[in-house]
C-alpha cells in the first residue's frame, strides 16, 4: 500500500509552487513507520533537499533543508540562513528570516539561533515540538511552547538548484498572513540563486507588494555592504590622530547604550549586548566607558570609539554630575571611572589623565532622545540640555541628535537610502529636538536600536551606520578647522583650563 502525505492537493502543489517549482517525495511518515528520530534519519539523510512538515492542531511547521539532512550528533558546519512562511487557503507569505543551525541527536531535531539558543525542536519519540516564546510572539503563531504533534512527514525536495547549503522553516498556520524580518543578511550574501529564489517564492505566488518590499530588503543588504566598506576603511582627517571618540548623552533609557550595541552588533554580524542597558535608576550606567569598535569578534579595532556616560536626570544631585561633563571634553575623564552624582571627579582623582591628547578628547558629542518620550521632557531636563550645550559649543565640538525607538523605521530613508524622508523629518520629535537644541535637521539622526531581536535587520543597520557615519563626518569637519596649535598629538595643561 503506498504511503500518502497528510496534505491536500491543492497544499501540496502551493508548496512545490513555493519552493520554485520542484516536486516532492514522501522519505518518512511517522504514523506508518516507527516514532524514531533514528529511523527517521536512516531514512532521509543523504537524500539531498528535505522537508519536514510537523502537523500541530491547528497549523503546520515545517524546516526545509537544501543540502543533506544532518546525520546523528552532526552539527552543521556554519549557522545557515532560514525564513519562515504564514500559509492559509494556498496563499503563502516569508514572515521571519532565522540564523539557524540544524543539529540531530538521539532524541530530538534541533534548529539554534545564532547564539546557540534552541528556537525550536521536534522529538519525534514522544510526538512533540518546542518552540521558543520570542519566536511564537514574533510569529503571532497561536500555540504552546511544547505541543503535541498530530503527525510529521519528511519529503525529498528534488529540483532546488542553490550553490550552498540553507535551511528554510516554514509555518504553515490559519490566520492572517503578516510580512516580519527578523534576518536577511547572511541569507541574501552574494548568492544569486538564493536571491531568485526568494523573488521567485514570492511572485509565484501572486504577493506583489511583498515583493517590492523584499526588493527594498535586498537592496538595504547592499547599502549596508558599501557602509561597511566606507566605515571599515575610515581613517581621521589629516591624520590629526589615531582615533576619535563620539560621547554619547541623553536621560537614563534614552538609548544610549543600546546604541553602543547596536553598532557593534553591526560590525560583528551578529546581536551583542556588552554595555548593560536599561531605563531603571537602579540599571542605569553608574561607570563611564570608553568602548572600542572591532571589526568582527577577532579583527582590528577601528579608529572610532562611543563613550557611554550616565543618564542625565531632571532632579539636581541625580544622574550625570554637570561639573563632569567638560572634564569629559576635555578628555581627562579615564575608562571605567565611577561617577558621583554629587561629587565631580577632580585632577587628585588617581586616575585622572593630567595630559589628555587630541585622541583622548571628546570629538563629537551625540544627545541621545527616547521618541517616545521627547514630547514629555520636562523644562527642568530641556534647561539642562541648554546648559550642556553652552559647554559643547564653548570646546567648539560638533553636535549631533540621535532619535532612538523610531516607529515605522524602514520608512525613515528615501528608496536610495542616502537621504531622510521630507515625511519623518516634518515628525513633531525631530522639529522638538530642533528647536530645542537649534541643531540643523541633518544632523539629527533617527535609529532602532537593538533590543530584545536574535537577529540583524538589515534596515535597521542601514539607520545605525548612516548615523555612525554622519557623526564622522562631523568629527572630521572639527578636526580641518582645528587651530595649528591644537593639531599637535599632546594638548597642554595650560590650553585645557583645569578647573577642580
């Protein structure tokens, strides 16, 4: 008696439409053979493209592996690029990418994020699937972390040309179909296939508009390369010195060092969250970090480097002392000093850097706002920015804005993504912080900063190395019309007008 798929007609040629016209042929089907992860494997590994469907109640997930099917306790070399699908009435839509790496052991089938955390897997012994709670949320899937499984099948997926090996997971779920990136980059680099795949998943399918979009995602991927390139290859102007430093300024959870992680996130490919982040009083950054950039977990450090300060308070005696702030410009401040809200450091301070270099000094200053609370600042915090200011502008540093926690953000940049859109920079936020602190609207800059994501987004990289890049730019306007006696590599006390 030959073994059938659960599918219907109609759903089964929706998926060989989907994956670009391929055929499929049932490996495994876990009511007719054995509940067995091993059996499971014996059956479907070496047999090139798979795809695995889990029948849940009221959906189906699926993980589609172009490339052989991971052998007993085989890791996969590299974490691989997936994206998942809503599919309802044959209609089918990408709604996340993953970074995942497949692996299979004795008891279960495993997909891990790029930082190794289990996202979800089957265990095929006791018919059932885990997945993790961000990516059902991200998902909006209506299901538990772990549910019983009504059945799974595995297919050979026969006519899938791609030059390396990907996983895609697809979640087949009754709903409403939602478009939601959650990464791209890795699973759009430099693959021509896989980026005609992808096209051809969608308009075969009939999903103009989600088309257009995915056009814009890959053409972010590309921005995002040439930002890369343009940042990692930076160098001073002049060669006044070896590297600059942007502090970064705003009231506690503005996003400060959120924006820190980001970056570095960016440059490592991946979400990292060195700096502590947090809008608590009791989270707050109590210790003043001077934070390097690499390119990459082991490359070079690049020549620009983000102060992290702490959090301006309305309330006098709280948060970020003012007297510090130009012992910060001036560059006297040192790594890791704990800040005193009542009490500035002064030059008897063991650590006190009595002779800061032009590289120690502050060369741009970055005023760090929440959107969703620039409208609530309260006078009392809108004089201390005033006052902060006249200190900038008295050391003559550049000043820039930076609007973190921006809603709609892949609507900020015009299709080229060189410029803002007229529409977000005529946003009440932006016009606020204009009049407010009178800095010309391109140089305030709107970011989405890294939060609670697994993975990169690429527009979200295009907004934090545009602004990284506009803040370079500024330092490197600072640095050509810096006076003669101020190029020199050391700055003299008697130029720096100490005041304990």
């Amino acid at each position: 008696m030959a073994v059938t798929t659960r599918l219907t007609w109609n759903e089964e040629k929706s998926l060989q439409k989907l994956l670009g016209n391929v055929s499929l042929s049932l490996l495994y089907k876990s009511s007719v053979h054995s509940c067995s992860t091993k059996d499971m494997v014996n059956r479907c590994c070496r047999q090139g493209p798979t795809i695995t469907l889990i029948y849940l109640p009221n959906q189906i997930v699926g993980a589609v592996i172009c490339g052989h099917y991971p052998e007993m306790c085989e890791d996969s070399v590299k974490q691989n690029s997936s994206f998942l699908f809503l599919f309802k009435n044959n209609r089918t839509e990408i709604t996340a990418f993953l970074n995942t790496a497949p692996k299979i052991t004795f008891q279960k089938l495993v997909f891990y994020s790029s930082s190794c955390e289990e996202l979800f897997f089957l265990i095929p012994e006791d018919s059932r699937v885990y997945m993790h709670t961000l990516l059902r949320n991200k998902l909006q899937l209506n299901c538990r972390e772990y549910s019983e499984c009504l059945e799974y099948e595995v297919f050979r997926v026969e006519g899938m040309l791609m030059r390396r090996s990907c996983i895609l997971i697809l979640v087949i779920v009754f709903g409403r179909s939602k478009l939601i990136e959650i990464d791209l980059g890795h699973f759009l680099k430099g693959t021509k296939e896989i980026r005609k795949i992808v096209m051809l998943c969608l308009f075969s399918i009939g999903i103009e508009n989600d088309g257009g979009y995915i056009k814009r995602i890959i053409e972010a991927i590309e921005h995002r390369k040439r930002l890369l390139a343009d940042l990692r290859t930076y160098r001073p102007y002049g060669d006044l010195t070896s590297e600059v430093r942007i502090l970064l300024l705003g009231p506690v959870g503005s996003g400060k060092s959120s924006f820190f992680n980001s970056v570095k996130s960016v440059f490592h490919g991946h979400v990292t969250r060195q700096a502590a982040v947090g809008s608590d009083i009791t989270h707050i950054t109590e210790l003043y970090r001077i934070y390097s950039v690499k390119d990459g977990k082991d490359g070079d450090s690049l020549p620009f480097m983000l102060c992290d300060s702490m959090g301006l308070d309305e309330k006098e005696g709280v948060g970020l002392c003012m007297d510090d702030i130009p012992h910060i410009l001036k560059g006297c401040m040192p790594d890791r000093y704990h800040f005193s809200p009542q009490q500035p450091i002064t030059s008897k301070h063991p650590a006190f850097i009595m002779s800061p270099s032009l590289k120690d000094r502050i060369h741009c200053v970055a005023y760090v706002f929440s959107s969703d609370s620039i409208s609530s600042l309260s006078s009392e915090m809108v004089e201390k920015f005033k006052l902060i200011q006249k200190e900038v502008l008295n050391f003559g540093v550049p000043q820039v804005a930076l609007l973190t926690k921006v809603k709609n953000y892949h609507e900020v940049l015009q299709d080229n993504f060189l410029n803002v859109k007229q529409s977000m920079t005529s946003k009440s936020e932006v016009i606020k912080v204009q009049k407010m602190l009178n800095i010309p609207i391109f140089n305030i800059m709107m970011v989405e900063n890294y939060a609670s994501e697994w993975e990169l987004d690429p527009l979200k990289d295009v907004l934090i190395l545009s602004a990284l890049k506009q803040m370079l730019r500024a330092i490197d306007d600072f640095l050509e019309d810096l006076p003669l006696e101020e190029t020199d590599e050391v700055v003299g006390m008697s130029q720096l007008h100490m005041v304990d």
